[in-house]
C-alpha cells in the first residue's frame, strides 16, 4: 500500500554554481517542499506537494513533477517566486543568495487558508521549513483536522527561532506535532547551545513520538518515546555532488517509513537513504531519474552502524 503524504512548504528556483568543477546549472526547480516529496516517493509513497508559486514560476515546472509521479496543489499568488544561488567554495563549502529579483520568505510560504482540502485527506503530513509564524497558524489549523492515525512532522526554519515571539511559537508546536525533524543548527538557534544529547531529551519531555536532529555527514541523532533511548544514525557513503534538499528528503523518507513502522530508528535510517540519493545528482527532479534498486542494501548497511549512545 502506497502511504499518502502531503508536504507543505515553499518550492524554488535554483541555480547551482559548482565552483570545484567549474559547471553551473541554472533554472532548476527545487525547493524544501518537493526535496521532501521526493524523499517520500524513493520508498514509494504517494506524495502531495503543497506551496504557493508565483508570477514567473516556469508553467512546464507542474508537469515535470507530476510526471515524475508526484501530485501538486500549487496557489498562484502575484509575487516573485524565490530563485536562488546556490554557490559551492572549493571543498564543498556553499552558501545560498537570493536573487535581487527573488520573493521572499513570506511572499512564497502559503498560508493555513489556502491549504487545499486533499492536504488534509492524506496518511501523513510534512510542514517543511518556512517562517515560525506560518507553520504554527499551518500547524493548528492540521491538528484541529486531524483524522485518527494521521501523523504530523514538522522541520523549523532556522532564520525566525531566536525571535522571542517565534521561539514561543515554536516550542508550542512541539506539543502539537508527532514528529520534530530539526537540523542541529535550528536546534541551537531554538534552544541555546548545549550537549546536544540534553537538549533532546529536555525536549522529548513534550510528548513527541519522535526527534530526528540531522547533523549534515555526522549523520543523525534520533530519540525515540517507546524505549527513551538516543541513537546516532551515520550516513551512507556517497559520493556527493549536491547536498542540496538531503536533509528536506530525510524528513519526507522519515515520515513514510514511521507512518508503515512506527520506529523511530528505522525511520531515520530510511531517510538517511533517502538523503544518499539526493546527494548523487543536481537537480530535484533529476534524483527520480536515478536507479533505486540497491536501496535495501543501502538501507541494511545503514541499519548495522546504527549505535545507542
């Protein structure tokens, strides 16, 4: 049974600059919301891509996805979708620049009111990173329609945590969500540096059936409620091209296999494979393209360097 899976967040433009191998890759779709799909659909759930799109979204960009086998409810709203650089420094290092012409944050996330019904009819929902204050209206309007079984994840957006009226927001939403899949930086930037293992457990006392703190190629830290138990899930070793969008497919992977298992660590292990083809190819779209048939084997190397610290 193919699980449903709405992810909700932004979708973007990207343009990569690879400054290792001199190439440059302009005009590609991306964003956190398909990245997470995408993660969902490599262990064939039937995703659901939820954002808003703006006034120069490439009409051909809706029809390569749902060719690529995924199902879109796109709001068209009067404003500059968010176009990127994505710049890689030798060795790897990247950081992202808006476009003078990109929209914003805000001007691209859609908003609880304009999420469609058929997000609300699905198995598992994702609100992928976005401003604090979107996800939390997003976030209570999901859980006061929240079908018995339905499970709730939810990734925060780095930029808005150290905000004291959005780190309150946030902290609320722990105790609305099933599922809390942060990168450790979003959990710095929510809860102050400290041990990371501390700060975990401080919040799994709000109830979560899960924590997935994403720690780039450290790998991952996961906590799951059946044992009360911490766990560092390494990564797959692949030959990386473009992180870009790993840790969105981690989440989306992660929700799937939670939704069919109900293990948190087995989970992460999913999402860690999920992740280990997104790294291997440039472009969101392209990753579907790839040959997934070694992704048991992936997924049981992955499984036996699994450690509880």
């Amino acid at each position: 049974m193919k699980n449903r899976i709405a992810t909700i967040g932004n979708v973007t433009i990207d343009d990569i600059v690879i400054y290792d191998t001199q190439k440059m890759f302009l005009n590609l779709i991306g964003g956190d919301s398909l990245f997470s799909a995408i993660g969902a659909k490599i262990w064939d759930a039937s995703p659901l891509v939820v954002a808003r799109v703006g006034k120069n979204f490439p009409e051909g960009f809706s029809e390569q996805v749902k060719q690529a086998g995924m199902e879109t409810a796109f709001v068209k709203v009067n404003a500059n979708d968010i176009h990127n650089w994505a710049l890689y420094e030798p060795g790897g290092a990247r950081q992202f620049i808006n476009h003078l012409t990109s929209g914003t944050h805000y001007d691209m996330s859609i908003t609880a009111e304009e999420l469609p019904v058929s997000c609300f009819d699905v198995d598992g929902i994702h609100v992928a990173p976005m401003p604090t204050d979107v996800q939390y209206l997003i976030v209570e309007k999901l859980i006061a329609s929240k079908k018995e079984g339905q499970i709730l994840s939810w990734d925060p957006q780095e930029l808005y945590l150290k905000e004291p009226g959005f780190n309150q927001m946030a902290f609320k939403m722990l105790e609305m969500v099933d599922l809390f899949l942060p990168s450790r930086e979003e959990v710095y930037a929510m809860c102050g540096k400290d041990e990371l293992k501390h700060i975990i457990r401080t919040l799994a006392a709000r109830g979560l059936k899960a924590i997935a703190v994403k720690m780039s190629v450290e790998g991952a830290l996961v906590y799951q409620s059946k044992d009360n138990r911490i766990y560092h899930i390494p990564i797959y070793p692949s030959k990386t091209v473009d992180p870009t969008g790993a840790g969105d497919s981690f989440c989306g992977a992660f929700l799937t296999a939670f939704l069919r298992t109900g293990n948190a660590i087995e989970s992460a292990c999913y999402g860690t494979v999920a992740a280990s083809y997104v790294v291997e190819t440039i472009g969101a779209l392209n990753t579907l393209k790839m040959d997934f048939s070694d992704r048991e084997e992936r997924l049981a190397l992955v499984k036996r360097n699994v450690q509880p610290i």
